[in-house]
C-alpha cells in the first residue's frame, strides 16, 4: 500500500469512530428519553394498565426494556455525574452504574440496622418433664423480624453459639453435647 492510501484508510477510519461516538451519544440520549415519555405515559394510566396498553396500542417495546428506560431517565442525573463523556458510555454501562450504585444504598442501609446483639436475652431452665436443662435463646420480636429480613441468620446464629460457649463454661452446664439450633 502507498502512503497516501494509509494516510486515506487512516482518515476514513477516524470518521468511522467518530460517527460511532455521537451514535452511541444518540443512543443514551435517546434512552433518557424514551424513559421519560414512558414515566409520563406510565404515571397518566391506572395501577397494571402500562403494560396492557403498551401491548393494545401496538408499542413494540418489550416491558423489561421499558423497564430498564424508566430506571436509566430516573438515574440521569447520577449517569450525567459519573460520566466523563457520555458518548463513552453505553446503555449496558449505565445500567450497571445504577446497579452499584444501589447496591452500595442497600449495603449502607444494612449497616445502619444491624442487630444489636446485647438484646439477645437467655433464659435457662430445668425441664421438670423432660428432665433436661434448657436454654431459651431469644430478640424482641421486632429485631428477630428485622434480621430475617436482612437475612441476617446465619450472623444470628454465630452469635448464638458464641453465648452458647459462654454458658457452656458455667458449671451447671457442663454438658451441651445435645444441643440444637432452630
């Protein structure tokens, strides 16, 4: 090949780039946009009618992806915030921005509602009928409810054997061989 072919191919091929870059600016530019006429649209119908008329009206748009529109015209602002250039962004891109971005949230809201596990109340007690000492292991019905939520068991649990071997060094109850955890 001769220079001024390269030199040629060289051009062609920075315009082709180029273009590529404002298409892909198009394309998240026009996903902000569509997300918005759909929240609009959405918000002027009743409960479970978007759908329905999404479909009756011949709106060839999958309602996963009307989905994924709405959250990315939602999260604008935080995609405008987190992006250099947008016409280096994708679609797909952006999503997963949203996507740690609220992981991150609920990771924090976990955090800021974790079991406080002084509450864990012990009882212990000898079984007249089954001739047995037991031990009652119990939250506040609302902190249990909140850690099953967080499906925190598993942290409950641990914590739970850790009392468990703190009362295992009592003399009373030497033997918690037979012990189970619910």
């Amino acid at each position: 090949m001769e220079r001024i072919e390269i030199q040629q191919l060289v051009v062609e091929l920075e315009e082709i780039l180029n273009q590529e870059s404002i298409l892909e600016q198009n394309k998240l530019e026009l996903a902000f946009k569509q997300g918005e006429i759909l929240e609009k649209l959405k918000a002027s119908l009743p409960h479970g009618h978007f759908i329905p008329f999404l479909e009756k009206n011949k709106i060839h748009i999958y309602p996963r992806k009307a989905q994924r529109m709405m959250k990315l015209k939602a999260n604008e602002e935080l995609i405008r915030s987190k992006a250099t250039n947008l016409s280096e962004m994708s679609v797909d891109k952006a999503l997963k921005i949203i996507t740690k971005e609220e992981k991150s949230k609920e990771v924090k809201k976990v955090e800021k509602q974790i079991i406080n596990l002084h509450e864990l109340k012990i009882k212990c007690g000898f079984n007249k009928v089954s001739q047995q000492y037991e031990i009652l292991l119990c939250f506040d019905s609302d902190e249990l409810m909140m850690a099953q939520q967080q499906n925190n068991i598993s942290f409950i649990t641990d914590a739970i054997k850790s009392r468990l071997k703190e009362f295992s060094e009592t003399p009373c109850l030497m033997d918690l061989s037979t012990i189970s955890i619910n």
